[in-house]
C-alpha cells in the first residue's frame, strides 16, 4: 500500500517539527507494507511574501489529489509588520478545512508521563473534543455597516445545519463507542437557542441510535469550570467550531502539552485529504534553533497513520512517544534536549520495539 | 440620603445569602447618613409557577423606579419537568439586563485568603472582568428554517454597534486607570473579523485617549490558556458577552471563588438601576437548608454601596470580609460554617471596625 503525503511545513518550527515526524514515520513503517510518498507544498508566510498569494486553485486542486496532509504550523511573526494579522490563518489553514470539508476537527487530549500540569491536582485525565470544523461562526458570514461611524454596527452570523451538525455528531458517537462510551455536549443552549435546539435534537437523536453511549450536556462556560477542577469527568466532547476553539485551547493548558497536543482535520466521508497538525503555532520566537518539541508534529503524524488504516505503525508511534517519555520522567531527563535528540530518541524506541 | 432598593431574591439559596447580605448591609450603614429602603419582588421560579409570568411589564416599571436591585438567584432546579429549560434565565435574567440596558457587566476576581484553588501555583491575583451585557451573540437574533427535517438550518446573529462597544471600552479603560492600568482586549478578531475590527479600533481610540494606560490583545482561545498558567498577568479585561459569559465562569473557577464572587449588571448612564448579584446560581441541592455560603451576596452588596456612592460603607464590607476570611483561614475554621453564621462574623467585624 502505497499513500500519497503532501506536507506543509509552513513557518517557524513547522519545518524543524516536521522533519522529525517524517523521521519518525520511516522508523515505523520500515517492517510494514505500508509506503508513504511525499510531495512537498511551499506555503505560509514565506510564500505570501514572495507571491503576495496564500493558497492558489491550482495548488488547492493539487492538495485534493492526496491520500492526506500533514501539516506543520503556520502564521507570521507578529512583530513582522509586512504580514496583515490573520491573513495566513484565514486563507490558508481555515480555508483548507472549509474547502476540504474537513468537519471533524478531533483533538485528543491528556496528561503525558513526567509533564506537570498547572492544576494542583495530578490525577491523570484522557478525553477528546470533537469540534466541528465547516460551520458556526467560522462561516465568514459577518459584515459591517457605516464602518468608522459612531452608528456602526458589525454583525457576525453563525450558522449550522442538521447536515453538518449530524455528521459530526455520529463521529463523536462512534468515537465515544470505542472509547468509555460516554458523550458530553457543550453549547449554550439557554442563549443560542436555534442553534442550540438543532444540536441538542441532534444529540438526542445520535443517542438513541447508541444506547451503549451514555451523554449529558453542559453549558460552555461550565464546561470551563469542570475542565479545571474535574477533567477527568470527559471521555469525548462534541461541540460546535468556536467553543471548540476555545476548549481545546484550555483543554491544552491544563493537561499541561498545549506544545505535545496533536490534531486532525478530518473528512469523515473520505473524499478529500484529512489533515494532521500539531495544535502549538509557528514560535517564531524559537524558530531556527532547534529546540521546538516535535512530540506533537510526531503524535499528529501517528494520528494521520491511524486515519490511513495503517494501524499498527500508528500504535507503535503512540507506544514508543508514551515508553519514552515516561523514560524521561522517571530518569528526570528530557527537559532542555534538542528537537532532533527527541525525534531519533523516539526513531530508538520504535525500533527497539 | 435614602436609596430605594429593589430585593429579588429568587430561587433556591438566593432568599438565604440575600437576607444575610440586608444583615451586612444594615451592620456596614448604621453610623452612616445613608439609609436603604427595601421593596421586595417575589419573581423566578415559584411566581412563574404560580402566574405563569416570568416578568410582567409593569413589574418592569416598578422596577425601573428603584435606585438599584439586590438579586439572588433564579433558576429551577433542572430535576423539576414542568419548568422549560432556559425560560427563567432568558425572560428574566437576561431580560432585565437588556431592558434596563446593563451594559457593563462587572465581573471582579481574585483569590481570597484561605481559599484553595483548582491551581498548583498559590499566587495571588486580583482582575476585573468587564463584559459587555447588551449586545453580540446574546441579542436573540436568530432562527431557524426547516426545523425538523433534515434540511434545517439554524442561526444566530452576533450584533455588535459603535455605540455599544464604545461606551463598554470607554468604562473598562476608566476602571484601569484606578487599578494598575494595564487594559485587555480578549475577542477572536483573527476569524470574527467584522466585530473584532470594530473592538479593535474602538480600543485603539480609547487608548489614545487614556495614554496612561497600557494595553494589549489576546484571542479568546489564548485568554483561556493565560486564566490557568498566569492570571496574575492580567488587571482590566474587556470582551463582548458571549466571551465573557466564558472567560468570567473559568475565572471564577481558578480563583477558588465561584461561589464567592459578585458581580454588577451596571448601566454607566445612571438612567436605571443597576442590579447587584452573586455569580452562583441558586443551588437547588443545597437550599433551605441554611448552609449556603453569602459572601458572594455580601460582596455583591458592598458594589452596590459603592455604585450608589456610598463609598465609606463599601469600603467596610470590603475590609470586614477580607478581615475574617483571613481569621478563619489562620486558624483553620470556616468551613462548615452556616449562612447565618458567616453573615454574623462579617457582621461583628464591620461593627469592630
Ligand atoms: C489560527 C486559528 C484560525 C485557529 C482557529 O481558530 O481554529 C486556531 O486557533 C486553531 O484552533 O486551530
Ligand atoms: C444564566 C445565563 C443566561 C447567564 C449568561 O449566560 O449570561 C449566566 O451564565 C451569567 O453568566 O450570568
């Protein structure tokens, strides 16, 4: 089996991390049946400054072509003024999850052997947030009136659709089948209540279809409550594209690997190329030195094996990132190694195994 | 001078931290030349049961004539079936910040002694949350379209005007000029770019205005990392009221304090009363029974004073609560101690004062 990989390494560490997933992935597919063939994509910041574009058709018809993407990180330095704010995240990272209808955004969250958290409590804690990723107020449906006027108004309009939001929320089911079979809505449904009814039925409907999966809801700000005093309640959140947004972020901070957490953009339908990325950003800051952690980039790149069906080389990235850190842990090492030591560490454990 | 206040008590444990927080009241004003004189409105859950009504319009009326409004609690108990979920929340709560147009609502947090919170670090902070209360995603301006079928579309506008955003960002500015003038703006500009413009600029406008204040952004997905790794950065933050309905439950999470903030529904124009309300909701398990906690009442009481201009008295609430935490922190009581209780010893403080 042979797959067809377009990788985008983008800006900041995107390159340096990356590097060091496709290491990783050699490493673990080198006694299986399955190839992976790259083709490598020259986008972020640097393209836009050279060609003034984000994303070409032609280039975007290209991407479509591939078995998948693996994606390292985009987005300018902030103190670069030549690059308008939001314009490469926008017209390059939101475009290609619109485009490729990538509606099953997953963010597998937590705790990592040795990582310290910045909650008091250590109890280890493993959910993921099923966000979806095509509709809300992601849809770029605002606009304003009397811009610059003291009588502007400025409206954002989100909109979902039982198309959209049922799909999303069968995956979350399912995934909530294999995993401890209980699902979590977050929404605000006392204040969005169109949107909120369509997700709450669709939920409602889901379950029935699943009565194996035990669920509950929350309001989005007490989801933020229980994600810092009992995150070990969530086994799989299903929510919509910017409560998601913002839980992940948080869902980040407190498993204490917003630097480890992998992610993936996923078309459920399999018509176009999922996406696999580290949730960190480009770092411009620790760009270039070598010292970005690739444990996300190579947890993404695992995630992206798994999507692939090439499920075995994926659990053998999983195991050796989860054996090795521990190692770390326990040897109280780790901290303060290079990006290229972590990856041929993990490249060792893999091979060991 | 005499102030008209009007009581809603509400639901569940709003009656008890209420009557604890007219104690404190009482105790704080009594060598003081200002006067309260109470109406109390039987409104929330047992009146919409009784009538049917959730708020009628000349109760509003009424209302309006007060120089501000002590609330407590509403909300039903979610085990009970015959009240719709949301009803109370919308058709009072929210309707009474719209009607009376609270536009600022105020949301101070920070650690208080002898409390723990869900963080590692002990640190202390102290912010204040200004939340837009009168506009964005809380107008109610959606709907949906072939409900029901599998072709069902739902939205919901965000509406977001100069006058609205200014007068918020006018006001939180102020409030940084008299704590330590540092002023955040958290919103999503990067992907809601129509009304994150709009608080951009209006922040720029304002900063220009108040050079003594610094100032910085952050998206609403970052905030949420900052609230739990380093609240202690942050002083005034202002956003709209969709992002702070999040941001201020997450804060009043890692503060330790959810059930011990207070907060204001205030109307900068002084053209109707302000309403003063602990964040806790009205705790259907733990009512009646006398152990609910009233500090949040009784600091929410002491805002009132202070909106009103009866500033000394304010101050003694302040003193007097932050006096006996400490006590009972040092020598390890507190806990377990009711309503009436806690009412007493702020009570006895203020009169030690
Ligand atoms: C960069 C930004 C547009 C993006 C989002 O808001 O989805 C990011 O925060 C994320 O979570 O992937
Ligand atoms: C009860 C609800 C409508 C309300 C809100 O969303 O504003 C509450 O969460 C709050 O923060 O005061």
């Amino acid at each position: 089996r042979t797959f067809s990989i377009a990788v985008i390494d983008g800006d900041g560490i995107g390159p340096e991390v990356t590097a060091e997933a496709r290491k990783v992935l050699n490493a673990a597919l080198e006694n299986d049946d399955a190839t992976l063939h790259y083709t490598e994509y020259s986008l972020g910041t640097r393209h836009w400054l050279e060609t003034g574009e984000t994303l070409h058709d032609e280039t975007l018809e290209k991407l479509r072509s591939h078995d998948a993407i693996l994606f390292g990180a985009v987005g300018a330095d902030p103190q670069d003024q030549r690059i308008p704010s939001g314009v490469i995240e926008r017209d390059l990272l939101l475009k290609l999850r619109f485009e490729l209808d990538h509606y099953i955004n997953l963010r597998p969250t937590r705790t990592y052997p040795g990582v310290s958290t910045p909650l008091a409590s250590t109890e280890d804690f493993d959910f993921v947030v099923v966000r979806e990723g095509t509709e809300g107020p992601y849809v770029g449906n605002g606009g304003s009136l009397r811009r610059g006027t003291t009588q502007e108004i400025a409206t954002e309009v989100s909109v979902n659709t039982a198309h959209g939001v049922r799909r999303v929320v069968a995956d979350a089911f399912a995934r909530a089948v294999s995993r401890r079979g209980h699902l979590t809505l977050v929404h605000k449904h006392n204040v969005l209540t169109h949107s909120g009814s369509l997700w709450r039925r669709t939920v409602e409907e889901q379950a029935a279809l699943n009565p194996q999966v035990s669920w509950d809801y929350m309001h989005v700000d007490a989801a933020t409550i229980h994600m810092v005093t009992n995150p070990q309640r969530f086994d799989v959140i299903v929510t919509d594209n910017l409560f998601g947004d913002i839980l992940t972020d948080l869902a980040g901070a407190v498993s204490g690997g917003i630097g480890l957490a992998p992610s993936a953009s996923i078309n459920g339908a399999g018509t176009t190329p999922s996406m696999f990325e580290p949730v960190h950003g480009s770092a411009p800051d620790i760009a270039g030195r070598g010292i970005a952690d690739p444990t996300a980039a190579i947890l993404s790149a695992g995630l992206m094996l798994d999507h692939l069906g090439v499920k075995d080389a994926a659990g053998r990235i999983e195991q050796a990132v989860n054996a090795q850190m521990a190692e770390w842990a326990e040897r109280n090492t780790g901290g303060g190694l290079g990006s290229a030591e972590r990856g041929d560490a993990y490249v060792s454990r893999i091979k060991a195994l």
